[in-house]
C-alpha cells in the first residue's frame, strides 16, 4: 500500500458505513476503510473488488490514517457519543494540522459543537453532517447536512455533491435507478453548506422530529381507516397507493401502501396485523421536542408524536386498562368514500402544520447560535435521499423563494390556501375520533396549534393573572407598552392602584 493514495477514509463498517464507502466508490472515489474488528474490514474489501474508485482495507489504524491523501478526509461513523469521542482521540495522534474529521452519525448538535471547538483548537479542522436515507440512502444517494468551517467543507464539498441523492432542477422529484457500480448522475444535488460548527447535525435533528411526526399521522390515519370505518390492511394499501400520486407523493406513503398490502410468511395474516403495537425510538425526537421546550418554540405536533411512541411502549399497562377505562362511543353512520377524503385532507393540514413547527425550530435556533440558514436550500435537499422526501417539499422550496424571510409556512399564500381548501375535513376528523374514542394525537395537536397561532387573543391573560396572584411574577396590561410589568397587592384586587 502506497502513501497518500485516497482520496478519503472512513471508520466503522457498520452497515452504513459498508453502504456509505460504496457509494463514494461507485462515484470514482479511492476509498479507505477501518474497522476495529480487522476481519470485519478484510471481508467488506473481499467481497466487493471491483468498485470503480477502490476499497483499501486498512487492519491498523496507522495504515489507514497513512494511505489517505493531505489534508486527510475522514469520515467517522460509529455509534454517537462516546464511540465517536473514542474514534477522534484514537485518531488525533496520527494526524497533522488542518485534517479534516466528518461525523456522520446522529450525534448531539451540542456535541458537534464542543468538538468542532475543542478540534480546531488543536489545529483540525472539524465536520458535523448529518446523513439521511436510512441503508438505502446511504448506499446510492443520502440527504447530507453538512456544518463546519466551510474551507472544510470546500474541500469535502466535490465528494459530497457526487454521493448525495439527486433529483429533476423541474419537478423536484428524485432521480432514481441506481445501481452498484452505476450511479446516478446529473440533476440538483441533495446537499448544501448548512452553517457553522453544529449546524448541520441540528437540522439533521429537526429532520428526524418532523420524520416522527410524518410516521405517527400516517399511523392515525390507519387507525381511523380501521378503527372507524373497518377497512382491512389490502384496502387501506389501494387508497395509501391513490394518496401517493397527488400532494401526499412521499417515501413513507409510498412504503406504508407496500407495508399494508404484505402478507405474513408464517400465518398468511394481513403483515401488519401481526405486528406488535409497541414502537422504538433513538432519541432525536426527543431531542427536538427537549430544545423546542428549552427555547420557547411550540412544536407539540412533534412532541405528541414522540409520546405517542411512549405510550406505545406500555403494552402490559395499556392492556390491562383496556379492560377498565370504557369510552362512551359513537358509531361512524356517514359516507365512507367522503370520510376517507376527509382523513386525507387532516393529514395533509397536519403535515403542513408540523413542517411549520419544524421550520420554526430552526428560525430560532439560527438566532440562537449565530447561524445563517438558508431554508429554501434546506428544504431542497430534504426532497430526496431522505426519510421525509416528498413532492410536498417542492412546495416549501418555493415558499423560500417567495419570501426567505417568512415566519411561519401557515403564512404563505399557498399553504394558506391549502389549509383553508382542506380545514373543514379536518375539524371533521378530529370531531369524529373524539367521540368515537380513537386517539388522534398528532391531528389533534396540529389543529390546536393552528387554532392558537391565527387566535388574537388567547386565554394566557388569566394565566398571567394566576401567576401574578400565586406568586407575584407580574404582568403586562394591554393599554401599556409591551415590556411594562405590574403587580396587584393581592388577595384584595379591587384595590383601584396598581405597582409597576
């Protein structure tokens, strides 16, 4: 083995790291990779010999760091925390200044942070990217979010846009038919300059809140499918198939209508019925959901979808309350076809109402950090590779360019438009499971989100009354300027003076 001779190396053979190392080699890329199982790095490299950029296996972790071309790329995809930790100060020996270090895993935003810092003050520079698409994804064309000083991501930036997903500069709609060894070639690339130091691995976070939230709507529009109008598996497959050829286009559409029409190998039972009803999570909905309460930004739509995922997970107790806690149910006696237009358009106003909050997160997180987001790119890149690809995107794209400034989604004209042409279903829906006892809790949210952000006034001036009454916090009156707070001497409110 030659000194210098890849273009970039990568640590941990995982399946997506196997995936990942393909697909840069598959776009001409010299590739080498390190595992800390030598057996396992010795039986990826045997089994695939004839990429097109090469695989170097690497047994040490000197050999591996030697055989990459200066300034070194390396990218680290091991589990997040402290593996990740483990990997960097394993390989901060054997590097020289200005190397460069890419996470690819789901870390911490804050984490990225503090090692960007802590690496660059050292002399290295360091990349947070986040990598979306799942296996798949990896292995012919990823979302890629990439955060860091941007010479290192200058220097990144021609491998990067050669392995991300791609899709049509027109439609919006991603680019597929890859195949080992023949990857997809022209078309927009799913990948951009996200920002400074944490940046990238904070809006892979969102995408991965607004992805739970996506997953639990389509969950309760099967509930009401078969909880409510008594569809089986196979029919509700035909209509998810229907949904996805019009605004609802999108990956996970496109996989629940193939997850709902499988059969079960063993019993021949409908797959989905002989599905456990208990979901798991990795944490970064709750991440988004956490940092959403910790700067003030209402995002329950992505909240209620991570606890839906902890109710689930209750199985025992949630079964045993089943046979104490009885709903008083109204039976469904309207139209199937219109109902089940009807949960359509509540999933539709759900789904625009949850990217909103999304959206939002990041507005105040650029605040927060001093980063430079630029949403309409963003949203570009989410609209292949990723979990969360969708047409719907293409929408979102174009209301960046309308206004890069804008607030909040539901102010656009379009998404206005949408949710008023499709808001009476809605109420419909979510009048409907609550008196039937189906629980909705993502629609539901959504709706109260919506309610609140287009009310005047909201009941939040008896609240501030309470806090003020219980523990003196003050309060602002609405014939002051904003800003001023007062204080009663209770508990005698008639007093006619107040205290600023």
């Amino acid at each position: 083995m030659e000194n210098s001779e890849s273009d970039i190396g990568l640590v941990g053979l995982a399946v997506m790291g196997q995936n990942l190392a393909l697909n840069i080699a598959d776009h001409g890329f010299r590739i080498s990779v390190y595992n800390r199982t030598a057996a396992k790095t010795e039986a990826f490299v045997a089994k695939n010999p004839d990429t097109p950029g090469g695989l170097v296996g690497c047994e040490t972790l000197e050999d591996f760091v030697k055989s990459i071309k200066r300034p070194r790329k390396i990218i680290i995809l091991v589990q997040a925390g402290r593996a990740t930790d483990a990997v960097i100060e394993g390989l901060l020996p054997l590097l020289d200044p200005d190397d460069i270090i890419i996470d690819g895993g789901n870390a911490l935003w804050t984490d990225t942070i503090r090692r960007e810092k802590d690496l660059n003050g050292k002399g290295f520079r360091f990349i947070g990217s986040g990598v979306s698409g799942g296996e798949e994804g990896a292995r012919f064309g990823p979302s890629l979010m990439p955060g860091g000083k941007e010479s290192a991501w200058n220097e990144l930036k021609p491998i990067w846009e050669a392995i991300a997903a791609k899709v049509d500069a027109e439609t919006g709609k991603p680019i597929d038919g890859a195949t080992p060894g023949n990857p997809v070639e022209g078309g927009v690339t799913c990948t951009t300059y996200i920002g400074e130091n944490g940046a990238g691995h904070y809006v892979k976070m969102v995408h991965n809140g607004i992805e739970y939230g996506d997953m639990q709507m389509i969950c309760e529009a099967y509930a009401l499918m078969g909880g409510l109008l008594g569809m089986e598996p196979a029919e509700m497959s035909k209509v998810f198939g229907e949904w996805n050829k019009g605004v609802l286009d999108s990956f996970l559409i496109e996989i629940t209508t193939d997850i709902l029409q499988q059969t079960d190998p063993v019993t021949g039972k409908p797959f989905v019925d002989v599905v456990l009803d208990t979901a798991g999570q990795k944490g970064t909905g709750k991440w988004t959901s956490v940092n959403a309460l910790d700067m003030g930004i209402p995002a329950p739509s992505i909240a209620e979808a991570v606890f839906a995922r902890c109710l689930s997970a209750v199985k025992e107790e949630r079964v045993a309350a089943s046979k104490i806690l009885s709903p008083i149910l109204e039976k469904f006696d309207g139209d199937k076809d219109e109902f089940v237009q009807a949960i359509h358009d509540a999933l539709y106003c759900s789904k625009i109402v949850s990217y909103a909050q999304g959206f939002q997160l990041m507005r105040a997180a650029q605040e927060e950090y001093d980063w430079k987001l630029n949403f309409g790119e963003i949203s570009m890149i989410f609209r292949g590779g990723c979990i969360i690809r969708a047409a719907f995107l293409q929408k979102i794209y174009e209301a960046y360019q309308r206004n890069a400034d804008l607030a909040n989604l539901l102010l656009d004209p379009y998404f206005k438009s949408e949710i008023d042409r499709c808001q009476a279903n809605w109420r419909k829906v979510v009048a409907a499971a609550a008196a039937s006892g189906i629980a909705i809790p993502t629609f539901m949210s959504s709706l109260a989100y919506y309610d609140s952000y287009r009310s005047e006034r909201l009941p939040a001036n008896l609240l501030q009354a309470q806090r003020d009454y219980f523990g003196a916090h003050t309060y602002e009156r609405v014939d002051q300027e904003r800003g001023n707070f007062y204080h009663i001497d209770w508990p005698d409110p008639t007093r006619p003076q107040f205290e600023a």
